[in-house]
C-alpha cells in the first residue's frame, strides 16, 4: 500500500500541475491585493 501512495504522490507532482497550483496561488494574490481588506473580513 505504501509504495502505491508513493505512486500516486507522485503522479500529482507533475510540472504541468506545479505551473497550475502556482496560477491558483498567484491569481488569489493577485485578487487579495486588488480586493481592500476590509471586503475580504
């Protein structure tokens, strides 16, 4: 079991889903600085 985590870790830790996790990070920046606090509390 613990070498087909290991497998499925893996499968996920692709480039092409680095690039899009770090799109998803940088547009919830990108909106928390265009956004004022004050409407995100």
């Amino acid at each position: 079991a613990s070498t087909l985590s290991k497998i499925e870790n893996r499968r996920w830790e692709t480039p092409e889903l680095r690039k899009k996790g770090k799109l998803a990070t940088g547009g919830l920046k990108f909106l928390k600085e265009k956004i004022p606090k004050a409407d995100l509390e």
